[in-house]
C-alpha cells in the first residue's frame, strides 16, 4: 500500500471502484439469465494466506445474500491470488470476457483505455456519500470519480522478541546501520533463521521497494511528477540492500523470487526476525504464538516520519454485461458497514467508509490497530490516479527484485525507460 506525486495524506490514496456493466433497466446491454434476471460477475483478490484465511469465502458469502434478498438475480465470483490477477485481468479484457466488477489495486490504466463507469453511474448517492471524503477524492482522475475504496492499510516495523532477547539485541532498530547489526547478531546466536525478511518478488515489489527507498529520501516520482526510478538515492539504497543484507547472507538468498506472503508465513512461524510488514501481520504472529514489537520503519539516518500507506479498489466495466442498475444493486448492498467492517476485520486492515471506520476503531479488540488509524492521514502512497501506473508497476513487479542481486543502475535505468514510455503512451 512514493516522493515522487506519490500521494501524500488520505486525500491522495487513489482508490477506484469504477463500476461497470452494460446492459437492461435501460441502460441499453443485456445479461438476463433464462429465468429473466441478470448475472453479476464478479472478479476479486484473495488477501489470504493459507485456504483458511481465504477471501472467498467471503465473497462467497456476499454473493448468496445478495441474491436471497434480490430474487432472479445471481452472483458469480471469481477469486484470484495477487501474482496473477493483474494478468488475469488483462486477458479477459483482451478475450472480451470482461467483468462487470473488479476488486484489485488499481484502476487508473482501465480509465485511460476508458473502460470504467463513473462512479456516479453506479452507486448511490447514500453510498458514495459515506466514503471517506479524502479517498472519495483520490478515487478522481482529472476530477471525475472512477474508483471508489475499498480497504487501506499502512506498514511498520515488525521484530521478533525471543529472537533480539536470544541476540541480546535491546534496543529496536531505528536506522539501516542499526538493521544491519541486528541482523548479523541474530544470524551470529542463530536467533533467526530469516535475519532479515526481504521480499521483492513479483507479489508486492513495488511495496518494499517503495519503503527502503523512502528511507533514503527517494521514490518512484519527484514533486514534479515525473519518474525517478533510476535516481541517485534509489540507486544507493539498492547498493546498500546487496551490500549489507543480501550479499552477507542476512536475508533470503533471492529476495526477487520470494513474495509478501512466504515472508509474513515465516514471521508467523518464528523465522523471521524482523520486517516491514502491514496490520495483517497481527493476527497472523499472534496465531502462530510469536510475540512481537512492532516500530516505524527505520530509514538510513532516521526512523521514517511518514510510512507507506496502501488502498485497493473495486471498479466496473462499460462492457460488462450485468446492467449499470444490477451492478449499483450489488454495490450498495456490498458497500454496508456489517460488510465492511468484516472484510477489514479478517486481515485487520482498515476500511474507508465512515461508518464502517469508526466502528472498527470503536472496538477494544481492535487497540492494536490504533497505531495503523493515526498513521493514515500523513501516509504516502502509489501514484495510483496516474493512468501510466498500473503498467509502470507491473514491470516493477516482474524485474524490480532484480536490483537487490543485479547492477541496480542497469535494472532501474531499464523500469525508468519503461515508465517514461508508459507516461508517454497516455498523454
């Protein structure tokens, strides 16, 4: 869940549930079943890490209710993990097999192609006025709404404790120095199998890319809004990560092969001892019966002030062919707190409704997230309402990773052209 036009404060999280679906209740399409109702497909992300954290169930679950309360209807859902669902995407778009609504993590490219409904099109007034304000703004490319939010989340430092207390490690890292050295005295007292989770592959790259380079007064845009991948700082950080974790064996020996989910698994099962990590982490650590700290992210010469912050959205197709009225239908009824609340509450992320939010935070057993709430407004987050992004984050995706074992000026020149012919493209 960015220095560059990352975004900065709530206001920036571009979060993006462009609706769509084309068809009947005079919005000109057609997707009536037999029975003269219509199918609603939906397509979504799984968040989970294991079959019983699974987020379709959830969906699942949705979907049932919806159409016990709207007879002749009926729901088809599709759930994808995160490696895939990008690509996935893109092949029912290129197939014509286009659904009528996705929940994924960005948006802005489908608007570009002008793929998406506006938003006003396919929610309700009462809906949509329940959003956040500042991510209802974020949801706007050039000021009209495509995307509206579904959940958020914002990273921290995670540490195991046996393991420092077995490394006589007491005080918590503030500085990569300081990372470094805890590392090679957990790797020297064998206090951790994993010194140092790094994941930079294919799954979330652009995630813990963004968060070390962050610590080095870097990103992936300048104030200006042009790309900076391959920038001197980014460059360094690069350099300092092959250097002093990878390199001496105080990390996973391929960072850009191993993603999000194998190393929050390793911290749950007391490998790991320390990463950068969001709320989920929680009830994973806690289930695995790891007790763990948790601090800001340390960064080259000082702790990071502002943290990454991250939105997912859900968003319709014009081409899908459900209906603009079937699809409003199912949003609204999505879109309740009961719904809301329960989705953020199974990964311990945050929602980004009013209601739903001062729910969540109104719950005591939900104190641990206290930390993740205050951290929100003054997050920085993707350049997400960029239309070029999702394209210039897929590459990050694919050879980013690459920068942690290969020349990091090579592979960061290679994304930076990348990008300036993505930027380029859209215009």
């Amino acid at each position: 869940m960015r220095n560059r036009v990352i975004a900065t404060g709530a206001a920036t999280l571009v979060m993006a549930l462009g609706l769509s679906a084309c068809g009947g209740d005079g919005d000109g399409g057609g997707g009536d079943d037999a029975k003269g109702g219509k199918t609603i497909k939906v397509v979504a992300a799984d968040y989970g890490t294991s079959a019983a954290d699974a987020s379709k169930p959830f969906w699942d679950k949705v979907a049932k209710d919806f159409e016990a309360a709207n007879k002749g209807y009926k729901v088809e859902v599709q759930v994808i993990n995160w490696t895939d669902i990008d690509k996935t995407v893109k092949t029912m778009i290129a197939s014509g097999n286009v659904p009528d609504i996705l929940q994924t993590g960005g948006y802005a490219d489908k608007v570009a192609d002008d793929l998406l409904y506006k938003v006003d099109d396919v929610m309700s007034p009462k809906t949509s006025a329940n959003l956040s304000k500042g991510f209802a703004e974020a949801g706007k490319v050039k000021g009209t709404a495509y995307g509206m939010p579904w959940v958020a989340s914002t990273r921290t430092f995670f540490y195991n404790k046996k393991a420092f207390a077995t490394a006589g490690i007491t005080k918590v890292p503030t500085t990569w120095a300081e990372v470094a050295d805890a590392a090679k005295k957990l790797k020297e007292k064998k206090a951790a199998e994993i010194p140092y989770a790094l994941p930079l592959g294919p799954e979330e790259t652009q995630g813990e890319t963004l968060m070390w380079e962050m610590g080095n007064g870097g990103g992936y845009k300048d104030d200006a809004g042009k790309y900076t991948i391959n920038s001197p700082q980014n460059v360094e950080t690069f350099k300092w990560l092959q250097d002093n974790l990878v390199k001496p064996g105080l990390t996973y020996p391929n960072p850009a092969s191993t993603d999000r989910k194998t190393a929050f698994a390793d911290f749950a099962a007391g490998k790991v001892g320390m990463m950068n990590g969001h709320p989920s982490v929680i009830k994973m650590a806690e289930e695995g019966k790891v007790e763990f700290g948790m601090a800001k992210i340390p960064g080259k010469t000082a702790p990071l002030e502002s943290t990454l912050g991250v939105g997912d959205w859900t968003m319709a197709f014009q081409d899908g062919k459900a209906g603009k009225d079937a699809v409003k239908k199912f949003l609204d009824f999505t879109y309740t707190k009961d719904n809301l609340v329960k989705f953020a509450s199974m990964y311990n992320f945050m929602p980004v409704t009013t209601d739903a939010s001062e729910a969540m935070q109104a719950d005591p057993k939900n104190a641990k997230l206290k930390d993740f709430f205050a951290a929100l407004p003054t997050a920085k987050f993707y350049p997400v309402n960029d239309t070029s992004w999702d394209v210039v984050s897929a590459e990050i995706k694919k050879t980013g990773g690459k920068a942690a074992s290969d020349d990091p000026k090579t592979v960061l020149d290679d994304l930076q052209k990348k990008a300036e012919e993505a930027a380029k493209a859209v215009k």
